[in-house]
C-alpha cells in the first residue's frame, strides 16, 4: 500500500529516470558476501524511484562489488545500472552452481537442507585449520573471473561520474587502503573481497591486502571529505542489535561475526556523533565552522529483514535466494523512502545516539 501511495504522489517519468529535482546522496554498501544481494535490491529501487541521484559509494567486500557495478551501468544510464546489477548477480548464482551441494530426495521431501549445511561447517571448520596458501596453491577465485566480465575497468575509471571509494585492509600495517576511481580495478575489488581464511592476500603495488570489513563496513570518512552531499546512507547487511542471546557454538559465531564486522563503523558513527555534539552545542570557533561538513545520517538497517539468516547463508549463490534477498531489499527502501525523503538535505533521520552510548 505504502508503495502505491508513494507512486502516486510523483510526477509521471520514464522508469529508470532520475526527477530534476533529484536530492543528492552518498551510499556507504556493507558486504556480507551472498547477503549483498540485499544492497542489490536496495539499489535497484532507489534507481526505480527517481527521487535520489547517488554522488558517491563507499563499499568494501559484497558493498565495492554492487559499487563498481552500478557505477559501470550508470555510464550508460539508470536502466543501464539496474540492468547491469542483475546480469551481475545472475552470474554469481550461475558460477556458485557449480560448486553447489544439491539436496537429496529426502532432503527436498522434507524440506531440509542438511546436506549443504554440513559441507559448508566442515569447509568452515577447514578453513581454521589449513590456510588457502595449502588449500587453494592456485589461488582460483570464480568472483575475479565475474566481476571482469561484467566490467571494463578501463572505460569505468575514465567515464565513471559515480565517486567510488572501496576498502581494503592492508595486511603489513593493518590500516585501511581507499581505493578511489583511478584506482579502482578488478584487483583492487578483489583486495575489498578477500577473507584471509578463504583466499591468499590480494597484492597491490608491494602491498597485501585483506578484505575492508575489518577496518570499516564501509569506511565513511571519504564521504566526508570528496564529495559535496551531506546525506549518507548507510546500507546495513548485518544486524547491530540482537535480541536473543547465542547459547549455541554456531550462534555464538553468527553474532560473534556481525559485532566483528560492524565493530569499525560504530567508531566512525561515535565520531559523526561527538562532531555533530560539538558544533550543535557551539564548541566550535566560528572561524573553523566552514572547514567542517554537518554529516546527515541516514541507516536501512538489517534487524527487521535480515535477522533469520546466519553465516553460513552468506554463501549461498541459488537464485531463488538471491533475488528473495532482492526483493527484501526493494520492499525496505520503498518503505524507507516513504518515512525519510522528506529528511533528506534537512536532518538525520537516526539519531547516532541509538548505535553508540555517549554517557
């Protein structure tokens, strides 16, 4: 309902065309692996809608994949850059059935899943005990080999309006790396993407590099500082609140997995929130007032749609799945819209307060 009433309250234009009076907004993307089909579906509304044109995106993992993709496809236009989402995550699904474990007749009489289940705990539990130096000497990643399919790098980096930032953690100093449009390839994509269980370190220029999640999910900071918009969006895949408290070893991992992956970006949000305290409470000299940006923060956040889903579901490539987690996307930031465009260039719609205490 809500999404009729928001249709019918816009002027008519072309699906996949922006208003002219489009408001101007930042994307931050977390990853989380399959679960960025999520971000997919949150993408491909907003583009949908009209009512916002996205300056910049900060991703890393999953987030830098959707990234790079929407930002190829936009060259060519907004139903170029839904068109192109889609053909990305068809892929994914397509690659990821070669290395699926199909459920057996029991399996699918009953409706389990036991099967895939156990093969994905005893890889994870592999994967502690042999690194992918042993595991994979080959070092093959089926995300390289589709994501340069899906891209031309080389056109991207020179045509690309979308401003692209895409972490990556440097494995020697254990600082973040940003990797900006001329920078961005499908090596550095893959920097953003690699889990130091599954791959070996990405090199880049005498420099490895493990995945952006472990020193931001994403990294907000380069919105600050490089693009013009104050609004930024944050695009959460893992939940920061849980009400349930994990009593068994693989729940305990699930959410010992989010808190790791969000644990970064609080920090950030706590700094937005002691900025935002300082200039509203006129601690700030007059003088300094003009070098600082008011960030207006906005959150989709995963408690209400992502919260049945575990770990292990982050690599599940099926289709059906994917364009399930599409479509909560969709519906959350039809919703989304509904509640907070209205705030958008105004206020925050959050208040940080809620992610971090500041007593």
């Amino acid at each position: 309902m809500a999404k009729k009433n928001m249709k019918k309250s816009l002027p008519e234009v072309p699906v996949g065309a922006s208003r002219e009076d489009a408001k101007l907004v930042n994307l931050a993307l977390q990853g989380g692996g399959s679960h960025g089909a999520f971000s997919w579906g949150v993408l491909d509304q907003l583009i949908e809608d009209g009512r916002i044109d996205i300056e910049g995106i900060s991703g890393c993992s999953a987030g830098s994949m959707n990234a790079v993709v929407y930002a190829y496809g936009k060259i060519k236009g907004n139903d170029a850059a839904r068109q192109a989402l889609h053909d990305f995550w068809l892929a994914v699904s397509n690659e990821g059935q070669k290395f699926s474990i199909k459920p057996n007749p029991f399996e699918k009489m009953m409706g389990l899943q036991v099967t895939k289940t156990v093969i994905s705990r005893s890889m994870s539990m592999m994967s502690k005990l042999v690194s992918p130096y042993q595991l994979n000497p080959s070092n093959i990643n089926p995300l390289l080999k589709i994501i340069e399919s899906q891209v031309d790098f080389e056109e991207l980096r020179r045509r690309a309006e979308t401003k692209l930032f895409l972490s990556a953690t440097n494995v020697r100093t254990g600082r973040v790396k940003v990797f900006h449009n001329n920078e961005v390839s499908s090596t550095a994509v893959m920097a953003s993407a690699c889990l130091p269980e599954v791959f070996q370190a990405v090199e880049i220029d005498g420099e490895s590099y493990w995945d952006g999640g472990y020193m931001g999910n994403p990294v907000l900071f380069p919105l600050f500082y490089h693009t013009q918009s104050q609004d930024v969006l944050i695009v959460h895949i893992n939940p920061i609140e849980r009400e349930a408290v994990p009593k068994t070893s693989i729940e305990i991992s699930n959410r010992l997995n989010e808190i790791t992956f969000n644990s970064a970006m609080m920090k950030e949000l706590r700094a937005i929130g002691f900025v935002q305290k300082l200039m509203d409470e006129g601690w700030i000299k007059d003088e300094f007032m003009g070098k600082m940006k008011y960030v207006l923060l906005h959150s989709l956040r995963a408690e209400d749609v992502l919260s049945d889903l575990n770990a292990e579901s982050k690599v599940d490539s099926d289709w059906a799945f994917l364009t399930m987690l599409r479509d909560r996307g969709r519906e959350h930031a039809a919703g989304w819209l509904d509640q907070n465009f209205q705030h958008l260039g105004v206020r925050s719609s959050v208040n940080v307060r809620q992610f971090c205490d500041f007593s």
